[in-house]
C-alpha cells in the first residue's frame, strides 16, 4: 500500500522544524510493509510533488497542528480536486483535540487521535480489508458521513 505524509507549512513565522512524529510514523508504515513518500512544506514547497503522487498514493495523510489549519486544508483540497476517491486522513494535534469539526470537512475522510503510529497500522489494515474496525484501545479513528 503506497501512503503519502504531508506535513503543511505554519501559518506562524517560525522556522522550519523537524517533526519527528512525521518521520516516526512513515518509519512505523515502512516496517509493515508500506511505501511511503513525505512532503515537508516546512521545507519545500511545490505542489506539484503532491499533485505528482495523489494517483500514486493509497491514502494520503495529514499532520496537522492548529497553525497548520488553513494551509492542510488547502492541500486536502487540492487531493480531493485531483482525485475524491483518495482517503484522506488526519491526525496530530489539531484533529486529536477536534475530532469531529475536523473530520466534518468536505475533504477529510478520516481523523486519527492520539499516536497516529499505532492508529495508522490497524487504519491501513482496515484500507486492505484485513480488519473491519476503526476502534481501538488509547484511539480512534472517525469516518465522514456522506
């Protein structure tokens, strides 16, 4: 399964930042087998990487702080403009602290709480049809009602 991070760029002046969530959890995806690609806009900024990988990618996810907000809905919405039959999924603090606002939005599928590590391995077995659940101990995960 091919899944895309993306960690959009802050709406704060401060200077770019590695996140080590982000990197922990494409590491965690790699060791069950997944392909991952990450897109820092912390660090880039070209669309086109991502526009290049929505029909390449499985599912897409999101990192998303609070100041990341406006610019992680922008690119959601620029997945769903490319191809709305691609899942995407958000986690990080944002929508662990607002899950339901945030999964309300019309181009988020998906909402992760918590350790998204833990929550993406049992998240991408439900994708590939090896379990039928989005609950689990210490997260959840929301679908979007149509």
């Amino acid at each position: 399964m091919n899944f895309t991070i993306v960690n959009p760029k802050a709406e704060d002046k401060s200077p770019p930042q590695l996140f080590m969530a982000v990197l922990y959890l494409g590491t965690v995806l790699d060791k069950a087998g997944c392909k991952v690609n990450v897109i820092d806009y912390q660090v880039e900024n070209e669309k086109k990487k991502l526009k290049s990988l929505i029909k390449k990618s499985d599912v897409i996810g999101f990192s998303v702080m609070t100041t990341q907000l406006k610019y992680a809905l922008e690119l959601s919405d620029t997945v769903k403009e490319i191809d709305s039959d691609v899942p995407v999924v958000w986690g990080g603090t944002h929508p662990t602290l607002f899950p339901e606002q945030t999964v309300m939005d019309r181009s988020v599928d998906f909402v992760i709480r918590d350790e998204a590590e833990k929550g993406a391995l049992e998240f991408m077995q439900h994708m590939e049809g090896k379990k039928r659940y989005l609950i689990s101990a210490g997260w959840f995960t929301l679908k979007k009602v149509r």
